[in-house]
C-alpha cells in the first residue's frame, strides 16, 4: 500500500469529509426566512445563506474532485425540508460588512439568514454589539456539547449566544524519512 497521497485524492478526501462536518445541525437550529431572518424562531422553508468562496462544498467542487454524492446543503434540505439559496459572497469581513452596515444600521433587512464571518476581525463583534444577530436556540443544536474549550468562550461572544464556529483547524504537513526526503521550502514547492 502506498500511503503518499496525490493532490487529486488529498481534493477528493477533502470534498468528502466535508460534507460530513456538522452544518446540518447548525442551519437547523438557525431556521430560514424569505428574505430576511424569520423572528421569534420560527421555521421557514427558505433559508439565505451568504459564506466565502470555497468554504463548503458546492456540486462543481465535488465533481472537480470526482466525487459522487450529495452536498452538505443538498443533505440539509432532504433532512429538513428547508431549501437553501446559497451565495458565496463574502471576500473579506470588512468588504462584506461595509456592504450591509447601513441597511441594519437603518433597522432593514439584508436579506440573509447566516452569514460567515471569521473571527479574526472587527465586524463579527459589531454584528452582536449593536444588536444586529438573533441567539441561537441552544436546545436546537446538539452539536454544542462538542465544542472543545479553545472555541467555546470567544471575547466577542464569551457564551456562545449568537455565534458558532463552521469550522476550525489547522494545517500540518508529516512525512517518513525512511520513504521520502526530508520536507523543505524547495520540496513543499515542488509538491503537486
């Protein structure tokens, strides 16, 4: 057996793990709306859903990485019924925030129920300081109890009433000496 991975199977693996994490959970709990999020918790059968290029699984993304099977949100709406128009708009936090700050600032809708925002950057706390993010149903997301204690007090939501992480990690890059050279700058470039 061989145990190197090419690029293709390393995309190929990837697609598929992914579609596995647990989203589903997540856009249960949050509901949907036909055009702006649904108040008092209520379940629409629409749910609006903006997020960065490449951050989920798309139907191009799994057949360019030859897989066969259903997308996360294609599973969501099987599970659940609920039809997800997905946008894949957000390029960075302050690009996308400088684009729907004067609508909520105006009390309006924009016409989202879930939108990405990574946690590195200032308009995530701004959503939930000025009271433009509805809290989650705790009772409705059984994956909370699984939140590792890294992500489950973060400064800008230290109870995790408004925001759960979709996705966290980091990279690493292993090798056996005994079947490969060591890695380096060069040979990491050289990578395919």
């Amino acid at each position: 057996m061989n145990p190197r991975l090419t690029r293709q199977e390393l995309l190929r693996r990837g697609a598929a793990g992914g579609a596995l994490l647990a989203l589903p959970s997540l856009l249960a709990a949050c509901g949907g709306g036909d055009g702006g999020s649904s108040a008092g918790g209520e379940v629409n059968d629409v749910l609006n859903f903006s997020n960065w290029p490449y951050y989920i699984d798309t139907p191009s993304s799994l057949k360019a990485a030859g897989v066969k099977a259903p997308t996360t949100l294609e599973q969501f709406t099987t599970k659940t019924g609920i039809k997800v128009n997905y946008y894949e708009n957000i390029n960075s936090n302050s690009e996308y925030f400088a684009t729907v700050q004067g609508r909520l600032s105006q009390g309006k809708s924009i016409g989202r129920d879930i939108i990405v925002s990574t946690d590195n950057d200032r308009p995530l706390g701004e959503y939930i300081s000025q009271g433009w993010a509805e809290k989650l149903d705790k009772n409705l997301i059984p994956n909370f109890a699984n939140l590792i204690d890294a992500q489950a007090s973060p400064g800008f939501d230290p109870n995790r009433e408004y925001t759960l992480p979709w996705f966290s990690g980091m990279d690493g890059i292993a090798w056996n000496e005994k079947i490969t050279e060591p890695m380096t700058s060069r040979s990491i470039a050289r990578w395919p």
